[in-house]
C-alpha cells in the first residue's frame, strides 16, 4: 500500500511539474517575432553581415528599455538567392511565426514581398529602384529620383556632356539604369552606350576598348559585383583613366576588393549619419555597409510602431496593418540613415550625398 501511495504521488508530483513548466508565467511580455533573410555567406557577406550587426544593434538598444512587448530576431542566410530567401520566408512564416520579415536588395526581396503579403507579415526591406511596394511592405532604400538627382549634379558640376550606362542583365540594374537613360538625354546629357552584361562576364577589355573609340566623358555603372569592382580595374589598366562612377555600388564594393584608384566619386546611398557611422565603427570595428543604416532605421520604426499602437479587443499584439499605418504617420524619421520622409504607400525618400575614394576610405566632397 505505502509503495502504491508513493507511486501516485511521485506522478502527481511529476504531472505538476510538468504543468508549470508549460505554463506561461503571469508577467511574461507578448513576443514580437523578427525574421532576417540575408547574405551571411558568399561574395555579398559583408552585406548580410553589416545588416545583422545594425539589426541587432536595434534589438540591443531597445532591450535597454521598459518595453511592452519583447523583441526577438532570426536570422537566415539566402546567399543572395531568390529560391533561398524564399525558403527562409515560408520557415519564418510557417514554423518561426514572425511578425515581420527583412530582405535586403531587389534580387531577393520581391518574392519575400510576396509570400508576407499573402501572410499579412510586415516586409521590411532595402531595395533600390523599388517604389511600386505592397500593402504590408516598406521599403526604406534611396529610390531612382534621388540617386538620380544627386548623380546629375555631380555629372553637371564636372560638365560631362557624354555617357555610357553599364550594368548587368538583372532587375536591379535595369530599374536604375533604365531611369538614368530615359533622364539623362532631358538632361543636356546624351547616352551613347548603354549596355547590360550576363551575370558570369568577367571580361570587359573588348566592350572597353569598342566603347573607348566614342570617349564617353564618364562611365557610369549599376552592376551585380563583382562586375562594378572587375570592369574599374580592367578599365583603369587598359586606359589609366578614373572617369568611372556608379549610381551608389562602388561603396558598397569591400575595401580589399575596390580597386585602389583615387578620386574615383559614387553617389553614397550607404547612409547619411557620421553619428551612427561612428557608433557602429566603435562597436563592430568596421565600415557602415550598405543597407545596414537603412535596415536598422526601419526595424527602429516598427519597434517603435509596436509600442505605440493598440492591440485591438482581445489580441496579445497590435495589428500588422496598423503598425504600418503608424509608421505612415510618423512621416518623418531622424535616425541611422538621416532625416527621412516616410510616404503612404510605405516608401521613405531621403537626401544622397556623394564621396569620393581616397586612400580606401569614401570621404565626403568639400563643396
């Protein structure tokens, strides 16, 4: 009898345990789930890896606070892959159960858009040339007009009267490419080549040599890398020339693979802050890339979206829908990337300075 006695209360015992283990204590704050779908390997890795950095560095800052929900990330390598990211995206959605899900650039994050739409999962991305966003999307990229705008008034400055337009046979490059063809010549600015190369073309010297016999006044390149960083170097040793720009690539390219060639200036769509640049270089020893600023602003809004809207009757955490309609109503934003203006249908506009390349650094240009 005591053994049966002891048996039953030895599994009651258990049974408790069990229970208490499994239930949520009283105090526990609602979760917030974050998913990341980023280049954490291959040519682009210092991309996703800058992305991570700044994207915890939102995480960390907000941590520090007495916040009604907690923030939680995940983090997925897609190696700049459509088919990838749009694996980690179902993963996120269907097993993680996030709330909102990161991309970066347009080669990935269309299919991303798609798939969190369908969920209604908030899709946080960095895209340029991307305007055209869907409901439950916000793109926080500089977008065609101002990269555009701030390539005019350097050609202009240097009264460049001729062209040639270079990039890869991609959706990226075609959107901001095809807007500078259809800009420049209403510009005083004519085109005389514009020219798209396959993914896998690694030598530029005939189509160089064939572009130098019209003396284009400047090249000017929107690539998938490493044809931006191949066709520089290729183009400075054949002409010795530095008569090469880009529409916000070049520094974006890694510091030990950017050919060393001074003077060479970009548009500088990395950020427009030395306040973060600074805290970022001091935490993680190294560069802003690009995006990074740009991802940690827009994680920042929704965080702060979260906190700020109510949760409807009955619901743990506020609507997907109408966080992003808080940030909608934010309309401005001073932060990582600089002061920014938040438009309705999700797209944020912003100012893009240039650099010039000197010595391994970009370095501001002294107007």
């Amino acid at each position: 009898m005591k053994k049966v006695l002891l048996g039953l209360l030895l599994v009651l015992g258990l049974t408790a345990c069990g229970e208490k283990a499994e239930t949520p204590k009283e105090n526990e704050k609602p979760v917030v789930k974050i998913g990341a779908t980023l280049p954490l390997s291959g040519d682009l890795a210092y991309i996703g890896v800058g992305a991570k950095n700044a994207l915890n560095m939102v995480i960390d800052k907000w941590q520090q606070q007495d916040t009604k929900y907690t923030y939680q990330i995940v983090f997925e390598d897609d190696m700049v892959k459509p088919k990838q990211a749009t694996l980690n995206t179902h993963k996120f959605i269907d097993i993680d159960k996030v709330n909102v899900v990161v991309s970066v650039f347009g080669v990935v994050d269309r299919p991303v858009d798609e798939i969190a739409n369908q969920n209604k999962v908030i899709s946080l991305s960095c895209s340029y040339g991307k305007e055209d966003i869907p409901a439950y999307g916000f793109n926080t990229s500089p977008q065609n007009k101002e990269i555009y705008t701030s390539s005019l008034r350097e050609l202009k400055k240097r009264k460049v009267k001729t062209v040639a337009l270079l990039g890869s046979n991609a959706a990226v490059s075609n959107v901001l490419l095809g807007y500078a063809a259809e800009h420049l010549p209403q510009d005083g600015i004519e085109v005389v080549f514009n020219e798209r190369y396959n993914l896998d073309e690694t030598d530029f010297r005939l189509s160089i040599q064939k572009m130098e016999q019209k003396s284009p006044d400047y090249y000017v390149l929107f690539g998938v890398e490493p044809m931006n960083s191949i066709f520089v170097r290729q183009y400075y040793e054949l002409t010795g020339k530095n008569n090469v720009t880009s529409l916000g690539n070049f520094p974006s390219i890694s510091l030990k693979v950017f050919p060393p060639i001074n003077n060479i200036w970009s548009v500088y769509v990395i950020g427009n802050n030395e306040v973060f640049e600074k805290e970022y270089f001091e935490k993680h020893q190294n560069r802003v890339e690009a995006c990074s600023a740009n991802l940690y602003d827009g994680l920042d809004m929704i965080i702060k979206a979260f906190e700020s809207t109510e949760p409807k009757e009955g619901n743990k955490l506020p609507d997907n829908a109408d966080v992003l309609q808080k940030i909608r109503d934010f309309k401005v934003w001073d932060g990582a990337s600089g002061k920014v203006k938040i438009e309705p249908n999700g797209c944020v506009r912003m100012d893009v300075p240039v650099r010039m390349y000197q010595d391994g650094k970009w370095v501001k240009i002294e107007e």
